[in-house]
C-alpha cells in the first residue's frame, strides 16, 4: 500500500460532479430532424481530492473525453452540477456559470489534449503558443512575458531559445511539453489529462509520465488522467474510476480496483491488458454480446447482456454507485458477494541490466 | 526470388534469405530535401517479413517506422534514393520492386487498393471529415471489391460490426468529428481489412483502443493471419502488443534497424543497449509503483545532421569511446544464431 505516495494530497475534495449528463442530438433523414440522443455521459458521480491524480478508464466511445470537456464547460452540460472549489471564489457549481463568470475560473482548470500533432496551432510559435493563455487572460506582458514563457518551457525540459520556433520543428513528445507548459502558464489547480502519453513512444512517455509527476508535487497540482493503457494509469493513479457506457461502474483506490476488482466489467477489462511477456501469450475472452449503444442503452445495468454473473434482477434495475467500505465505489448489484479476478504481478520477466561502459580502445582501428 | 538474392552481395546489409517473404526491403534510403536542409530519414533499412506472419516495428518516436511503411505504399513524400523493396503477392511466383513503379501509376494503384493496405497513424488526417465515415469505406470497397452499391453497404455496416462497433448503422452515417477517438480508429481499420490484403501494414493501429476492443482488433487481424494468410508489419510503441502479437521484432534507431529477432529473444536476450534501455522504461503492473520510472537519458539528435559512428553512442551507456564514436558498426549475427542481429560493437 502505498497511500503516503504524495505528500500534497489531503482528504479535501477539489472537484465534485453529481449526476453529470451530456447529450447529443442524432439528427437524421432528410431534414435533419432530431431523432434521438447519444447518451454519452449519462448520470456520473465522483470526486478528486486536492493534489490527487484520479484515473478514468474504460471502453472507447463510452464518455471519458466528453466527461473531460463537460467538466471544463468546453461542452455545456444536459446536466448535473460540477462543484469547483475555487482558490479565490471558492466553491462553485461550474454547471450553472454565464460564460462571463467562467473566464474567473478558467485559468484555474486546464487541459492537456492527447495528440500532441494537432492540438498545437502551427502558424504560432512555441513561444506564442505558451504564452497565449496569459495574454488572453492579461497576466503578464512584454518582458514579463517573455520571462514567464521562457521559465515555463524550462520547467518542461525545453530550451527557451526554442520559443522562436515552430511546432513542426519538435518531436511528438517534446509537443506534449510545450502543452503540458502552456497548460500550466495560468497556475491552474486542475488538470484534466486526455491520453496525455497515448501518442509516444515508451522512452519519452515515461520521461513525459515523470514531468508531470514532478509539476504535482512541485504546484500541487490535481489530474483527472484519461488513459487506456492500465499499466500508466496504474502506475500514475492515486484512484481510479472506470467507465461504462457513459456511468461510471466502479471507483477505489488504485491497490483495490487493480488487484480487488469488485465490478465484473473491471474483472474483463484487467484480463485484457496485453503482458508484455511473449511466454505468456493470452487471449482474453471476448465479452459476449454486442458494444451497447449509448443512444439505445440496455435496461437494468447497462453490463447485463454482456456480464457472466446475470441476474434477473440485473434485466430490471439499474444499480446505483455504492460506496462498499472504505471508499470503494461500485455499481453492481452483487458487489459483496462475487469474487472476483484482479491483475497478477508482473514480475517474472527478468529486467535485463545495461552492459556496462567498456574500457577505451586505444586507436580506432577500422572495422573488422 | 533469386535475382534478390544474387544483388545482395553489394550490399551491407544481411539478408535473412526465405522463400516464402512476402516482402523483402533491402537497404531502403529515404531523404527529405527541406529548405532548412536535407533530413535523412531512413539510412539503410533492411527486413523481411514471410507469409502469415507479423513483424513488429519499434523504436524511438522520428526513428523513420512510418516513413518505412509509406515507402512500401509508395506514399511518402521523401525520395527514395537508393535499395529496393520487394513484394510477392498472393499465389504468384512474380516479385516485384516497388519502388521501380510509377506512385501513381495503374501498377501501384492496383497493388495498393488489392494487395497492400494500411492502416494510418493519423485517423484524423486520412479521413476525409466532409463524409460520412460509411460512404469513404463503400467508396474503398466499390472502387476495389465489387460494384454492387447495395452489396458495398452491406460489407460496409459487417466491417464496422467486426471491429466493435456499437450500432453500425449509426457509425456508418456519422461524420469522423461525430466519433470517439478510438471509433475513428477502428473506421480506419475497418477501411484497410475490408480488401483481404496479402500485405497489412498497421501503424499503431490501437493507440486509441481501449485494452478491451484492442483485443478484439487484434484478433480480428489474427483471424486475416490465419485464414487468408495476410502478413503483417505492426509498428506500434506497445510492448504488451509486441509480445502478445508479433512472430519477430525489428528495432529501429535513427533510420536503421539496429537489432532483430524473434520475439522471444527481444524480451529474453535483447542484446542492443537501446533495446535493453526500451525495455526497461516500460511500467510494469504491480511493481515499483511511486517510483520514477527509468527513461533514456538524452534525446534523439535533430535530423538535419549525421552523427558519426555509431548513432546511438552519444546516449549509449555502455559505448566504447574511440571505438563507437568513430566506427559505423555493420548488422551482424549474434554468436551462434542464424536468426538474431544487431548493430552493436559490443558483439563484435
Ligand atoms: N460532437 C458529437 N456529436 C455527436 N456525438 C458525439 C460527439 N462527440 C462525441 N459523441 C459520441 O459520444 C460518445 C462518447 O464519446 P467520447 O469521445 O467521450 O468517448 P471516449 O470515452 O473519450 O472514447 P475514446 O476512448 O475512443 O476516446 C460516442 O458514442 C461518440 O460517438
Ligand atoms: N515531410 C517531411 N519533411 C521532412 N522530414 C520529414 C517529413 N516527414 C517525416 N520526416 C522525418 O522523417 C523521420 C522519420 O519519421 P517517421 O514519421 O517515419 O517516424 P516514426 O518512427 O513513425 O515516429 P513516431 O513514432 O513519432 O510516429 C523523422 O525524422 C521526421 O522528422
Ligand atoms: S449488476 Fe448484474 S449485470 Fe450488472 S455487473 Fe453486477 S452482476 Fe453483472
Ligand atoms: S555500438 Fe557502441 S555506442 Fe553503439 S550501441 Fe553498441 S556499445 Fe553503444
Ligand atoms: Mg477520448
Ligand atoms: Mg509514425
């Protein structure tokens, strides 16, 4: 256990979001009249605590970003409250704030988006990309912005000679620096990280994955961190939350959603990690039934087609997001009583060492 | 087969000689002529890859594995300066050398729509955002498999069935900004499958996959592997998949690949320091949890210039000084195996 990881985490709760909804309307035909909604956040709860890193798992399609986004207000929520407790103004439901009102509570909340190829403008420079947010918020100017750019992209590991130049002169993961500095130019509170390492390769995505960890601890700073590849997420989460079909089914604290899974559908989606151990080649069970459909979801627990612990009960009633003990959150309706797989350690393939520096030869003689 | 084998005396490269390579890439060099100077992307790549296997492709970010991909699609914007690629495709005894094809000639396209198709790093810049994600798949399939309109939907909504997709009718109507980011993903996969290819090169095809669905593609691309044979090159920069998926595994650094193996020796007995350094920075479930993770110290030099030796010394740190920073090492046989390379003096 390994709770203490952090030393900024405390019991207080930054970000509460209470029945959280996003709809879109499916427009069809020839006059593109709505016929129906994408469910594609259907009635979440959670929470993040301040200085904590909070991952969101689960399949694709099933919400993950657009929670992200409804959460920031880039997308305005069907609904729900989003409580943001504020340095300055204190707590707020961001769900209900004019577009006025917001711009006093942006800066604090950022976003990191996941492909590091797109989401900066090219016609700006490194410079001017991180600077942006200052501007627009008239933090600093002139000198002083210049000084805070250039600080920032040190602090990411770039040079601030750099900040002349564009973002197609830099590799996919020193794009995800310069993001990650423009998204900490305002002093944010917290960061909603969207597949921040998905786009790189293992090297730079674990120096990336260390940057951040660094910028936590440094500013206190709080994730909410969307990934897919469950050992990241593992190894950055102080919780994690896992998403289906637009609820979320589970949430607990990374040592118990990894190796005390209570929801079957967690139990299916840490069988499926791909171990990257070719003497252990597995083929996970597929899940039997189709992908739901969030603009048609199932009746009952929306896992019921799909889940082999059924139940008739499970046909009828939706179970609600319980808290089984000790923070671990679950919507099923047999938490208690099913046992369930968790994840095996993966520490049979050796670790192989660096050979180590050789002795100098004399004079360079071709190649044999 | 054999007029490839009878060239290869020239070259550096070793050539791992079979008969039943599929494609067979032979000192590949690849440049851009940009205005701020030319960048060398690939500097002698050599591999092949038999029927119905898949070869995993990994390496450092700008390591030139797209660039490889697209040349043997002959879709790179870069010139192709000197090697040749060779391709068999089914059931013919014909090699042919793509890079002696017009890019855009009747040749390559047939080749391209029928034999060889791939699967794009960049879903968001191969599909086209002003249609409907099902209209650019029926184009694919009426301009490739069958003329029949009604019969092109038909496979159209099974191909977006097969690779998970919840309502395909939905997905097949929507706009690619209208789907997730890994459901524009799998429309790309749906898109590259839909031909049967002799040839799949896949550039990291589940990067936006969830591990459920990613499952799920990979045994769909089992299933080509199996039933109709299809080889393919899966670049990816996940090791999980690498090990769960590829018969053999090229690692490439700075244009070349600097050490090849069957799977099994890559993860067992991986003999480049690079290799080795890869395989350390990946997180492992359950272990060392809150602690940094290991990463390779420095960065790839900028690709504009060349550095001497061996280009890994400068961050290697096993390097022989007066030795790899001179000295270009050759790709050679480990000790003992007919199957193992590796660019590297440390075996020498
Ligand atoms: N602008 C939009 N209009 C209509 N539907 C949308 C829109 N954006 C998202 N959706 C739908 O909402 C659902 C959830 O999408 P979202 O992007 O949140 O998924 P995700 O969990 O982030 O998936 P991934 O892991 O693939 O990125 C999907 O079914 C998607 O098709
Ligand atoms: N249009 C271009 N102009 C100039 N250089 C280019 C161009 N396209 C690619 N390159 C260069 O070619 C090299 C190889 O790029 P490639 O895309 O093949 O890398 P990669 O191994 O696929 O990396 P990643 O893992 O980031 O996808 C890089 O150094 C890149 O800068
Ligand atoms: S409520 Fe029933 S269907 Fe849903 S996860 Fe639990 S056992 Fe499975
Ligand atoms: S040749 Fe030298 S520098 Fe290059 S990888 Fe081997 S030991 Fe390191
Ligand atoms: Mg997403
Ligand atoms: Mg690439």
């Amino acid at each position: 256990m390994d709770t203490a990881k952090k030393n900024g985490r405390s019991d207080e709760i930054l970000l509460e979001v209470r029945g959280l909804k996003k709809h879109f309307p499916i427009h069809s035909g020839f006059l593109r009249r709505v016929t129906g909604y994408v469910k594609a956040v259907d009635g979440i709860d959670f929470y993040i605590k301040k200085g904590e890193t909070l991952g969101l798992v689960g399949e694709s399609g099933c919400g993950k970003s657009t929670t992200g986004r409804t959460i920031l207000r880039l997308l305005d929520p069907t609904a729900g409250e989003i409580i943001f407790d504020d340095p300055n103004i204190g707590k707020v439901d961001l769900a209900k704030l004019s577009r006025a009102q917001l711009k006093r509570v942006r800066p604090n909340m950022q976003i990191i988006f996941q492909d590091p190829f797109s989401s900066l403008n090219p016609r700006l420079t490194v410079g001017q990309i991180v600077g942006e947010p200052l501007e627009i918020q008239k933090a600093a100017s002139g000198q002083a912005l210049r000084d805070r750019v250039a600080e920032l992209l040190q602090e990411v590991g770039i040079r601030p000679e750099n900040m002349t130049r564009y973002p197609h002169a830099f590799s996919g993961g020193q794009r995800q620096r310069i993001g990650i500095a423009r998204a900490l130019a305002l002093n944010p509170k917290l960061i909603v990280c969207d597949e921040p390492v998905s786009a790189l390769d293992v090297s730079i995505q674990a120096q990336v994955l260390n940057l951040l960890e660094d910028l936590q601890e440094k500013y206190n700073l709080t994730y909410l961190f969307i990934a897919h590849d469950l050992s990241v997420v593992e190894h950055i989460s102080d919780r994690v939350a896992v998403m289906y079909v637009g609820y979320i089914v589970e949430m607990a604290s990374t040592e118990d959603l990894y190796y005390h899974p209570k929801h079957p559908y967690t139990e299916a989606l840490l069988a499926a990690i791909p171990k990257p151990d070719p003497r252990k080649r597995t083929r996970p069970i597929k899940l039997p039934g189709d992908v739901p459909n969030p603009a048609n979801p199932p009746s009952g627990c929306y896992f019921h087609p799909r889940c082999r612990y059924a139940e008739d009960i499970c046909k009828v009633e939706r179970p609600p997001l319980r808290d089984i003990g000790g923070e671990h959150w679950v919507a099923c309706h047999f938490a208690e009583r099913l046992q369930l797989q968790g994840v095996t350690r993966l520490n049979e393939i050796p670790l192989i060492e660096l050979p180590k520096r050789q002795a100098p030869v004399p004079a360079a003689s071709p190649a044999s | 087969m054999t007029n490839a084998a009878a060239t290869g005396t020239e070259r550096t490269n070793i050539q791992i000689v079979s008969e039943d390579d599929v494609v067979r890439v032979e000192d590949l060099r690849l440049s851009f002529y940009t205005s701020l100077g030319v960048v060398r992307a690939l500097n002698g790549v050599s591999f092949n890859i038999p029927r119905g296997k898949v070869l995993g492709v990994v390496g450092e970010s700008g390591c030139g594995k797209s660039q490889t991909g697209l040349a043997i699609m002959q879709l790179t914007f870069g010139r192709i300066e000197e090697g040749r690629i060779l391709f068999r495709e089914f059931n013919t005894s014909e090699v042919i050398d793509i890079t002696k094809l017009e890019k855009n000639g009747p040749e390559m396209r047939r080749i391209r729509g029928n034999h060889i198709s791939m699967i794009f790093q960049e879903p968001m810049t191969s599909l086209n955002p002003c249609y409907t994600v099902g209209h650019q798949i029926e184009e694919a399939i009426l301009l490739h498999q069958t003329r029949d309109k009604a019969e092109a939907r038909r496979r159209t909504v099974d191909i977006l069935r097969k690779v998970g997709m919840p309502n395909p009718e939905r997905i097949a109507d929507s706009y690619p900004h209208q789907l997730s980011g890994g459901m524009r993903q799998r429309a790309m996969i749906a898109m590259a499958l839909s031909c049967n290819p002799t040839l799949l090169i896949a550039d990291e095809p589940t990067t936006a996959l969830d591990v459920t669905t990613e499952a799920q593609i990979l045994d769909l691309m089992r299933d080509l592997q199996h039933e109709i044979g299809t080889s393919i090159m899966f670049i990816t920069h996940n090791m999980g998949v690498v090990a769960q998926m590829c018969d053999e595994v090229a690692v490439m650094y700075l244009g070349r690949v600097i050490e090849r193996a069957a799977v099994d020796d890559i993860f067992y007995d991986p003999k480049h320091p690079y290799t080795i350094s890869l395989l350390r920075s990946i997180p492992r479930l359950g272990i060392a949890r809150g602690q940094k993770l290991e990463s390779i110290k420095g960065t790839v030099p900028d690709p504009y210039s060349t550095v001497p030796g061996c280009p890994f010394h400068p961050r290697c740190p096993a390097a022989i000084p007066g030795l790899c920073d001179t000295v270009m090492p050759e790709e050679i046989f480990i000790a003992g195996s007919q199957t193992h390379t590796v660019r590297c003096h440390l075996y020498t």
